[in-house]
C-alpha cells in the first residue's frame, strides 16, 4: 500500500474499535511510537492518520498527556453560518422559488447558502458530498435525492455525515432506505386526488404516466392505484407508462409507445407539468383534442401548467412555502439534534382547462 494512503489503515481501524466499543470514550490512544511499530509505518504517516480523526472529532489530543477517544455524543460542532443547499438541477422550473424561500429564511439569520448541483447523477452527488466532507465549513445540508427509487452507491456518505453529527434535511423525497428527515409533498395524496379529481369528472377509464428511477414517481404511482382502487376500477397495466430521466427528455424518441398507453382512455394523470406539456404537445401533432378527446391533470401547478397551449388542471405544489419550510427546519435541527425536521403537505388542486367533465 502506498505510503500516502496507508494512513487510512489506522484511521479506520480506530473508527472499527470505536464503533464496537472496544474502544470507549475518554480511552488514551496508543503513541505514535506504538502505532508505528503496530501498522509498520513511519511516525510521519502515523501524525496524518490521527490528525484525520482529530478532524473529524474521533479524538482529540491532550497536551503532555497523549491523544484520546473524544465523547462524540457530548460534542458540538464549531458553528460556520454556512448552510449547504444540493438540488439535482439548475434549470428546472420548480427551483428557483424553493431556493429563494431558502434564502429568504437563511439570510435573515445571518446564514449563508451555498448552492450546488448533481445533475440528477450518482457520480456528481458523490463529488459534492465528498467535497462537503472534505471542507467541513457548513452547519447542515439540504439535498435533494438523486434518482432516489434506484440502489445508491453513496449512502455511505450519507453515514458519514451521521455519525459526524451534521444535520441533513432531504428536500421533495427522500431515500427509503435511510431514516433521514424530509420536507416534501404528500405524494401519494398526490395521486390519490389527481384520480379521484378525474373520476368526479366522470371519468372510468384513468392512464398514468410515471417516473421510474425517482421515488416521488413511485409514490405518486401508489396514489393512483389507491384512487382508482378506492373508486372501485381497476388499475390497468397496459395503460400504465414508465419513465425514466433519459426517457422524460426524449418523449418523442417513444411517441408511439405512448399513444398505445394512451388508447382507449378518457383521462390521463401525469407525473409533472414537464411532462403533461409534451403529452399535450404530442396529442396535437397526431390530432388529438386536448381536453375533449382525452383529459390530462398535471402535478406542480408550475409556470409551464399555465403557459401550456391548453392551460392545465394541475396538483398544486407549494414551491415558496417548501423553501421556507425546509430553512427552517434545518436551522432548528441544526440547534437542537432531538428535532425531527419531517413535513409533508398536502396538495391542492388548481382547476383550468385540461380535463373535461363527461358529467355534471
């Protein structure tokens, strides 16, 4: 093992001793003279190995006395005013009024939010958490998930920001597999009233259109199966349409694929806004009268419900309030780790002109 990783040997074989407990809080450390003789490496690699755990508050080191396991449940972390805020996009239409109720809730108390991108990729999520890590300047993180309804290789950074006691808020959904708090909307309430909205307008025969690799598209997904299910119809696979990313960006690499999804229903529920404009976009270039031969609700009530040639009926999605909310709940974290940050809301329904009433 090269001598400038080989320090990581000792780094992690402390952090193994201190999570078995074999080694307890307040325990003095071997010398730098015993560690070099235990893991055959020089006292200089020895100094960087425990100057990684002194950072990331392991142990600490005694004057005169030697280095010793730190009770990391007793200590808090030096404040910065710094609040890390991840988002998956820069353009997206949601964002900008999420981060500004961010902002408007971190600069009035005097915090700074520094704003970072994955681009939707496990690889550059990676890059940003391991460059926060790295840094360690800011007092708690808010994130939104990457591909969150797919196995992620970065939970373990996630891990370490836990046991480094650093708060992290995930924002819109978040990873089922962690028990890490979210600001959100009450997805499956999301689908569950976009059906039944459709329904007492009378319609039988309901699609879906459904984001694959994002758990927010399988939780809306839920709330369609329960609406249709709580209205006595049946859920229909064959008019049941996945997506995922690369899909969503294409939609017209697959418009007949679509269209057979599509096919002898009356009303369609749609993941975003995003994705109902180009539904609408497709259904008029093949003739298809939106809303009069086929219906279509959206989620988000973004600009893009409204700006759309037909304007449509869409779940609203509180984007300032999110923000706000989210801000906030950090910071209490961020005062007290006993503060579980958690809020889901419930959706509204913003009525226009993409669904017909088959009834009255």
């Amino acid at each position: 093992m090269a001598e400038t990783t080989k320090y990581m040997e000792l780094v992690n074989w402390v952090k193994e001793k201190v999570r078995t407990n074999e080694l307890k809080t307040g325990e003095k450390l071997y010398s730098e003279h015993e560690f070099s003789r235990m893991f055959h490496m020089s006292r200089q690699t020895v100094r960087h190995g425990i100057s990684i755990l002194e950072r990331e508050n392991i142990v600490e080191r005694r004057q005169g006395s030697g280095t010793f396991i730190k009770d990391a449940a007793g200590t808090k972390r030096e404040k910065t005013g710094n609040i890390a805020v991840v988002t998956t996009y820069v353009d997206s239409y949601i964002f900008p009024n999420i981060i500004q109720g961010i902002e408007n809730v971190t600069s009035a108390k005097g915090c700074n939010a520094q704003i970072s991108f994955t681009k939707n990729s496990h690889r550059k999520e990676a890059e940003v958490l391991k460059n926060i890590l790295e840094k360690d300047n800011i007092d708690g993180i808010i994130i939104e998930t990457t591909k969150s309804a797919l196995p992620n290789p970065n939970l373990a950074l996630y891990e370490e920001m836990i046991r480094r006691k650093l708060p992290v808020l995930f924002l819109n959904c978040y990873y089922p597999q962690m028990n890490i708090p979210h600001v959100s909307m009450n997805d499956k309430e999301v689908g569950r009233m976009a059906v039944n909205y459709l329904v007492e307008a009378g319609h039988q025969k309901v699609a879906g259109i459904f984001k694959s690799d994002d758990f927010q598209g399988h939780l809306r997904y839920c709330g369609y199966r329960t609406g249709l299910s709580e209205n006595g119809l049946p859920v229909m696979d064959e008019h049941v349409l996945w997506l995922d990313t690369e899909d969503q960006r294409h939609m017209e690499d697959s418009i007949l694929r679509i269209l057979r999804r599509l096919q002898d229903c009356t009303a369609c529920v749609c993941y975003n806004d995003e994705v109902a404009f180009t539904i609408v976009d497709i259904c008029r270039k093949r003739g298809i009268r939106i809303p009069e031969e086929l219906s279509i609700i959206s989620i988000d009530d973004s600009n893009l419900a409204e700006l759309c040639e037909v304007p449509l009926t869409s779940v609203g999605y509180p984007f300032m309030q999110i923000g706000r909310t989210i801000a906030e709940n950090l910071l209490r974290m961020i005062e007290d780790d006993t503060f579980d940050g958690t809020k889901e809301f419930i959706p509204s329904i913003t009525v226009r002109e993409s669904v017909k009433r088959l009834q009255s």
